[in-house]
C-alpha cells in the first residue's frame, strides 16, 4: 500500500500479488463465514497483505475467541484500520454540503424565476410605452418599471445574503475538513502522526531519494516500558507516552516528523538531516527525559527515571522502506544491548 486519496486508502501491489491476495482472502473469509462484500474483502484483504499489522493483531484476537465476526464489528475494523479518517466525520460533511448546494439551487433557482418574469415585464413596459398617447400613460407605466426595478434589486440582495450565507457555510466546512484530515493522519494518545502516516511520509522520501540525498530515521524505544506499566498502572504509562511525545514536539526541527511506530516506539523522519545533526537532536530528546523526574499527578509518587533507547540510520542510495527501517532497528538493538539509555547511529 503506497499512500491515501482524500481518506480512502490506495494501492500499489502488482497484478500478480494482488491475485495472490484473492486466492488467499476468499478462502480464509469462506472458512470463517464472512460475507464477501466490498467492506469485508478490504478488510481481509489488509490482513492477508500483511502490510496493516494493527488491523491483523485485533482480527487475530477476534478469531481466538471462536466467534461469528459481526457486521457490526466489520464496519468498526473497517473504520478503525482501512479507512484514513473518521467517517462519520466526512458522512457529516457530505450531508452538509448537499444541503447547502440544494439551498443555493434553489435560491439561484427563485432569483432566475423572478429576473425572468421581471425581463418579459420589462418588454411589455417597452412596448406600452411605445403605444403611449398621454403623459399619464407614460407615468403608469414608468411607475410599473420603478416597482419591478424594486422587486429585482430585493431579489438580489436576497440572492446575495444567500450566497453570502452559503460561501460562510462552506469555510466553515472547509475548517472541518482541515480539522478530520489532521485527525486521519494523527495518533490519538500522543498527538504525534500516526503510523499510516509515518509510512507515507517515509515512502514518499524515498521515492525522491535522486532529490532527497541526505534524510535520516530514528527509531526509539522507551525503555522498560512494560515495568512502568505494571508498576503504576496503564494510565500513568500512556502520560509517559504524551509526555515524552512532547519533548519530541519540542526538539525535532520544523522540517521533521515525529511519529508514534507503535506502542511504546516512536520515530522520527528527518529530511535534509545528515547522520551526525539527527543524532543530535535524538540525543537531545534522550537527555531532556533523562533529566527530568516524573510523579504521578493523584499522589505525587515518583515514577522514577524514565529513558529511552534509539537508533539512528542514514538513507543510503539503494536503500528501501525496509531496509532504511532495518538499519534504524538494527542501531536500536545494539542501544539496547549497549545496556539502553543511549543513541546508537549507524
């Protein structure tokens, strides 16, 4: 899967994966009794491409439990995992904008009615005033001239505050749209992109490697999450999160982007950024939540020092998603086996 139009997700598999994909997905929906609607295929066929891991890990759970998926909760996956955005959100908008777009017809509608009746009576005046014989005549229909010029000028001032209306109506939609577009591409806990858009980001760099010659990744783990977890519950593991995410906000420059990879993994994209800058901005993330003590907010009990590992890779020409990514895992590990709390680049 290569990237996203509008919300909807697009693909990039050759014909021949993508026939691989048929042949696995009908028969894995068949053995569980799904129905093969369009939803339902996209759904599956994620799961068997392998490429949507969180889609796969809550399919999994589903089927562990030996039960009949529901429509129901298809449409949650489906809305959850393939689609990039709220789609309540763009269903709101779509009926929005219809009714503003069928208000608008229909107000240009009446205004053309009535400009239309307002020409033919305009011809007649021509015409009587042509005929007239008496000053009276030509007063009675000047006066009617003077009343349909009235009507005309009222309708389109009416005409104006609808268009008026209808021009504010759309600003504010576009404002909703901006608004659900940051929401598609944003992780919900920690305010950072989420990983659909850290895959596009990191795809599209890559695809203009000839244009791009120096951009780096990073990838870093906060280390003995699981044991933050346990020790103080899940609530206060997901404030470490936010609150490491926005050191992260903090220090990464304007031009990269910091991104949630997955559970307790962030990343961060750095265009323009050789080996040596990339590794002073991770360093200065890791040292910045070193520093600090962390309590939690209804006791005041110490959590302790928080840390975290990272590794640190260059793009190299030749270099894919993958391989770019298995660098940047590679110098992870050897900061983890390095005894953690430190920033390996490669």
């Amino acid at each position: 899967m290569s990237g996203f139009t509008s919300f909807l997700p697009s693909y990039d598999a050759s014909p021949e994966e993508n026939a691989q994909y048929l042949r696995q997905t009908l028969p894995l929906m068949m053995k569980n009794n799904i129905s093969a609607d369009p939803i339902n295929y996209a759904i599956w066929y994620e799961y068997v491409s392998g490429n949507n891991a969180r889609l796969k890990k809550e399919l999994d759970e589903l089927l562990h439990l030996n039960q009949q998926i529901t429509t129901e909760q298809s449409i949650e996956l489906y809305k959850k995992h393939v689609c990039n955005a709220s789609v309540e959100s763009f269903e709101k908008i779509n009926t929005e904008l219809q009714k503003i777009l069928n208000d608008t017809t229909q107000s240009v509608g009446l205004a053309s009615d009535k400009v239309s009746k307002a020409e033919a009576s305009f011809n007649h005046s021509a015409h009587e005033l042509e005929s007239a014989n008496s000053n009276d005549d030509i007063k009675s229909v000047l006066s009617q001239v003077l009343a349909e010029t009235k009507l005309l000028a009222e309708t389109s001032q009416i005409l104006k505050s609808k268009l008026d209306e209808a021009n504010e109506e759309m600003d504010q939609m576009r404002q909703e749209l901006t608004l659900v577009r940051e929401v598609a591409v944003t992780d919900a806990l920690t305010g950072l992109l989420n990983r659909r858009a850290f895959d596009d980001i990191l795809s599209d760099l890559v695809e203009q490697s000839t244009t791009q010659k120096n951009f780096c990744l990073a990838i870093l783990d906060l280390d003995h999450f699981k044991k933050i977890n346990d020790s103080f519950g899940h609530l206060t593991g997901d404030k470490v999160l936010r609150y490491t995410a926005g050191i992260m906000k903090q220090k990464v420059a304007e031009n990269h982007f910091a991104a949630r990879y997955g559970g307790e993994e962030m990343a961060v994209i750095m265009p323009d950024t050789d080996l040596q800058a990339a590794s002073r901005v991770i360093e200065n993330i890791r040292t910045t939540l070193e520093k600090n003590r962390l309590k939690r907010k209804g006791d005041g009990e110490s959590i302790g020092k928080v840390t975290l590992s990272a590794g640190v890779a260059s793009f190299k020409p030749g270099d894919s998603v993958d391989t770019l990514i298995e660098k940047a895992d590679n110098s992870l590990y050897q900061a983890k086996t390095n005894g953690r709390n430190q920033v390996v680049a490669l």
